[in-house]
C-alpha cells in the first residue's frame, strides 16, 4: 500500500523557525534534517522491514540521539520537546512510517529516561539512540484503553510483591506500537490489583523472554508494526521493575505528557505535506482554459487550510516550549495541541484529496495514504474526546 516513500512536490518551509520558540539550536537541527529526510527512499511494502530500516537509517544518521539524555548518548542534556516536535514534524511530512519509527524509540524508551536505573539506562538507552536496540511502550489493553486503571495484566511476586522479585507477568497487552519486532518493551502491569491507578508498577521485558508472545500482528488501514502481546507466567527479574513499586501510573502519565505534543507535530507534517500537494496540484491542473489555482473557490480552500495547519502549529509550539521551559505541567496545553492538530490534519488532508477528485482516491497517490495515515492520530496517545476532558476539566478548575 505504500511502495515507496515519494519525494515531496517541494521541500517545506522553514519559516516557522523563526518563532521565538526556538533558538539556534533548533534551527541548526532543521537545517540538517530536511535535507536528509527528502534524500531518503524506503520501500514502505512491508512495513516491519520498513521501520527496521528506518530505524537503522535514523541512527545512523544521528537523529535518534534526539531520543535519549547525552549521558547516555543522546545529542542534548535532557530530552528536548521542541526537538521532537521539529524532528517528527519533518519526518512525517515525508513519511509517516519514518516518523514512527522515531517517536517509538522515544516513547518506547521514554520510561527509562525518566525513571530507570543507572543499570537500566546504561543497558537500554545507548542502543535506543544507535538504532541496534527497536524500544516500545506496552500500556493498552483490550478492555483498558483509555481507563488505564482497568487494566488486568498482572505482575505477581511469589515471596510477597514487598519482597523484591522475581515477578510473574500474566494477561494481555494490545495495540502495542512495535510489537514483534522490539528488543525490549516497557511493560505496566498490576501489582495490586485492587487498587486502581494506585496499583501499577512498569517493568521492562526483553523481547526473548520465555512466557511473552508478540506474534499476533494487527493489520490496521494504514499499515505500521502492531501486535498484541501475552503474557504467560513471564519472569522478569527484580532488577525489571521500572521505577517506584506502584508508581507506573504517574510514570506512564509523565511519558505521554513528553511526547503527546510530538503526536500533535506529527499530524502537523501530514497536513503541511497536504497542504504542499494541494498547491501543486491546483497550479497544475488545467479545467476550462484555466488551472484549478485560478479558480476563487480553489483559492478560498487553500487559505482555510493554511489557517488551519498554522493554527495547529502555534498550539503545538506553545506546548513544547511550555515543557522545556521547566513548567511543572503542560497536561492540558498539550491536549489541546494534540486535539486541534490531528482534528485539524484530518479537515485539511480530506480538502486535499476533494481538490485532487478522482485522483484522489487512486491507490498509491500521496493524498490517498495521508488519509489513512491522519485517521489513527486521533486516537492513539489519548483519543480526541479524552483530550476534550483534559481540557475541560483544567478550564473548570481555574
């Protein structure tokens, strides 16, 4: 479905770095990445091959290194929201499977950084950010989604869950990002069962590790690595468990609060691609002795989509730069960011693809994969309507 990763009508523009959201820093970064990201070609048939060499290539290249803290070989002291928001907005305007591939191992990996071990870190993060180790998150579940406290997986310790490990990992994860072909998964599971979002701990689970099944692969509509995941009487060690005893809530919390404005930058280079393949088009295409760019009504599309992918910019901007300037939480500034970049790449990918009528819907042209790329953004990482909770409940409480 997706055959290759074909180069973009023109590259994107770099205006919007010269918002006082971002400093030299990030310039430098864009300078390079752009670049590089039109220069790449994958062959996206098979997308497990794909996100393996994307992950090679990204690591290669450098840009994983945006992933981790430099004291475990990352390019930066501490993990930098408007570097990921910059890296995943240019990569998805190429390919959404490239920008995949590096928000999972940073997501994947994210857990680590914030809360793992010295031993944990150095084990895990310098491969995350050299592409040999593929990291991933594994929190849902089939009937915990969005209430995470409803979650069944269990991690039980035979000698008392006070005493230390080993712990014995049982139920099932689902929709996991990476499933099947990760090293390692970041794995949140009940340790007291009965006490809601208060009972979870986080471990991390070595993809060979016997009692942990990856090999059921979910197809969705626009294809990337997904698998659910069982396990089955699984041991991890105590030196597994990820964090404070109990603590895998607020630490999963803390991991999306990081990267939920990068899925907002993520629709952000989508729409942006769209609005880019729009413009092309309509200066291109030639109906009743003119092109479809001289038409008021082609003009008139045109500017509410640029209205709508800047505006998305802005609040996507304002939520990492709120992050990195150390505010205590940014929960409801990046909800809104996620809510009103994916909603808004949905409306301004779907006038892309009526602009480009039947053309449009033809298997294989750019609009048509962007219209299934766009529609799993406004769901995962917090569906629209949690967003729309989030937010709400943060205006009441003001």
């Amino acid at each position: 479905m997706h055959a290759a990763t074909p180069p973009a009508p023109c590259p994107p523009s770099t205006a919007h770095l010269a918002l006082p959201f971002f400093d030299e820093a990030h310039r430098a970064l864009a300078e390079g990445l752009v670049p590089w990201a039109a220069a790449q070609q994958v062959d996206e048939t098979d997308d497990r091959a794909a996100c393996r060499d994307w992950v090679r290539r990204l690591g290669a290249a450098g840009w994983l290194r945006y992933c981790v803290p430099a004291a475990h070989g990352g390019a930066l002291p501490a993990l930098d929201s408007r570097a990921l928001v910059l890296l995943r907005e240019t990569l998805a305007y190429h390919s959404p499977l490239a920008d995949f591939a590096f928000a999972m191992q940073g997501l994947g990996s994210g857990a680590i950084t914030l809360a793992g071990s010295a031993a944990q870190q150095a084990r895990y993060l310098p491969g995350v950010a050299r592409g040999e180790l593929i990291a991933a998150f594994a929190l849902s579940e089939p009937e915990a989604g969005s209430d995470v406290g409803a979650m069944q997986t269990v991690a039980a310790c035979a000698s008392g869950i006070d005493a230390g490990g080993p712990f014995s990992l049982n139920g099932t994860k689902t929709w996991i990002s990476n499933g099947g072909i990760a090293d390692f998964y970041c794995v949140f599971a009940k340790t007291d069962p009965a006490g809601g979002t208060r009972g979870i701990s986080a471990f991390i689970a070595d993809a060979g590790t016997p009692g942990l099944d990856a090999s059921r692969h979910i197809h969705v509509m626009a294809p990337h690595p997904l698998a659910t995941l069982r396990f089955t009487d699984c041991t991890v060690p105590a030196s597994a468990l990820l964090g404070e005893l109990h603590g895998g809530f607020k630490l999963a919390m803390r991991t999306l609060d990081i990267f939920r404005a990068s899925v907002a930058a993520a629709a952000l280079g989508m729409a942006r691609r769209a609005l880019a393949e729009a413009v092309h088009h309509a200066r291109q295409r030639r109906m009743f002795g003119q092109t479809l760019a001289d038409f008021q009504l082609t003009q008139a599309k045109l500017g509410e989509m640029a209205a709508l992918v800047d505006s998305a910019a802005l609040l996507t901007y304002r939520a990492a730069w709120l992050r990195d300037q150390g505010q205590a939480r940014v929960t409801a500034e990046a909800a809104m960011a996620k809510m009103a970049a994916t909603e808004n790449a949905q409306r301004v990918i779907d006038m892309a693809l009526q602009m480009h009528g039947g053309r449009g819907v033809e298997l294989g042209s750019k609009v048509e994969a962007l219209y299934r790329d766009i529609r799993a953004l406004r769901i995962y990482e917090g569906a629209t309507e949690v967003q729309q909770l989030i937010i709400g409940k943060a205006v009441l409480q003001e």
